[in-house]
C-alpha cells in the first residue's frame, strides 16, 4: 500500500513518514513546489503542509492551506486524500462537533489562519468524493522544540535557562494531543474512515498550570508570569466520532511530558 505525504519535511509529516516506513508502508515524499507529480498514482495522500506563523506570513498561509491543495485535488491521481485543518476553527464556537457551523469574523486578522483553513475544508467537502476526508488537529505535542508553540517552548526554556517566563494566566487551558497518537490514527482515517471530517483531539483540556507544575518538578526550574496575563481558554474538543470508529484511547499530555524533557536534552543540547 501505498502513501504519498505532502510535506513531510514538517513536524506533523516527518513523524508521520517515519511511522508509515516502520510499518512497511511504501512513502513517498515528494517536494511540491519541485516536482511533477500530475502523472503519478499517489496512492492515500495525506496533506500536512500550512503555515502556522499566518500573521507574518499571511500569502503562505493562503497558498499552503488553499491554492496547493486547489490544484492537488484537480491533477492528480489517488486512492484517497486527508487534508490536516485545526480545531483552532472552534474558537468562536460554543459546540465542536464535526457538523457544527463554524464562526469566523473576516474583519478581524487573528480569524485569517481559520478562515483559510475552513476554506481548504469546504473545498475538500465540496469534491462530494467519499474518499477525501478533513482531520481537524487539536494542539499537537511532541519533539517539534524548533517551534515557538507553547508546550515546547516552555521546555525549551525550562531546560536552557531554567526558568519559565509565561504571558498567559496559570488558568489557560487547551487540549494536547500527542504525535504518537496523530501518526497512528492518521492512516487508519485514510484508509478506513466512514465520515469525511475528523477531530483528531485528546477530548480533554489541560491548564497552563498542570503542564508548568510537572516540568518545573522534573527540571527544578522557577517560574515567572507576568502579571494581569489574560486567561485563555479554548472549547472542550468533541471526540465521539474518533472514539466510535477506531476505539480512540489518548495517551495524556503530562504523562508524556518527562519523555519531552528526557528527548530535548539527548537531541538537541547535547547537539
């Protein structure tokens, strides 16, 4: 069987391609801006390309989450196609079922990346191809400690200068999901998944302060916030569809958050 990964430099399509190649999976990776791959048989595609820094990059985004995709799903040959969009789409929203509308207000900036990414999800819908499917991610975790995201930001700073520095209230909360959850999940939605949009979600928040008190314990490390940080806190993510087809059982971000601390100081300090 076959995967082609569209953007498998990126952190969510590195780790994907590493799993699909540990499970015997033919991979291919193609460059999209280089190659032409019009004429090839692609097998299940999965899009993970985007650009998450939409406010200094806001063209890249509309290329990445919109245009490439545009021209994939009208050129090329496949079994099927998962394209990566964001419960950040939900931020607006009360409910954050699959089905549900979403709210985005075009006036506002920090709506841009949503606003892209829900188009990239209508046009993959409105393909009415049964084949071609939506993942909506939820925070992803894990060893991307390059990206200025919150989670591996934190440990970065917990590790180098042993302190954390936070603009947010200790009450924030947002839901995590681990990369060794997205990567198994991804392909079995590629190949098996009866609905055509998926949360991809732990289904449970997690605070600021939950996350800060297990790093500071495993890296001794103080912490700082600033103060009248505003509380950011983002809808519970609905994950009843992951659950029914594939029996989706999360692994808990802080259960995995000493092997974060453990895999930044082997993989990149002592580098």
């Amino acid at each position: 069987m076959k995967f082609t990964i569209i953007g498998s430099t990126g952190f969510i399509g590195s780790n994907l391609t590493n799993y699909l190649k540990k499970q015997k999976y033919d991979c291919y990776t193609p460059d999209i801006r280089l190659d032409d791959i019009s004429k090839k048989s692609l097998g299940h595609v999965i899009y993970t390309i985007g650009t998450p820094d939409f406010k200094n990059y806001p063209f890249d985004s509309i290329e990445t989450h919109v245009c490439i995709l545009n021209r994939l799903l009208q050129n090329n040959n496949f079994d099927s196609f998962l394209y990566l969009s964001g419960t950040r789409l939900y931020q607006r929203n009360q409910s954050t079922s699959e089905d549900d509308s979403i709210i985005v207000n075009p006036t506002d900036f920090n709506d841009l990346y949503n606003i892209s990414k829900s188009l990239g999800d209508c046009l993959c819908i409105s393909m009415n191809n049964p084949n071609i499917r939506v993942a909506r991610l939820s925070n992803v975790s894990g060893n991307n400690f390059n990206s200025n995201l919150f989670l591996p930001s934190i440990v970065r700073d917990a590790v180098l200068k042993k302190k954390i520095k936070l603009f947010s209230n200790l009450e924030s909360e947002k839901d995590y999901i681990h990369i060794d959850d997205v990567v198994k999940l991804l392909p079995k939605i590629s190949i098996h998944g009866q609905s055509n949009i998926y949360n991809i979600a732990s289904g449970k928040n997690t605070k600021s302060k939950e996350i800060v008190a297990k790093i500071s314990k495993i890296t001794k490390c103080t912490v700082d916030v600033e103060s009248n940080s505003p509380i950011c806190l983002f809808p519970q993510i609905s994950t009843s569809r992951i659950k029914k087809e594939f029996n989706f059982k999360p692994m808990s971000v802080l259960e995995k958050i000493e092997d974060m601390v453990d895999d930044f100081k082997q993989n990149f300090v002592l580098k």
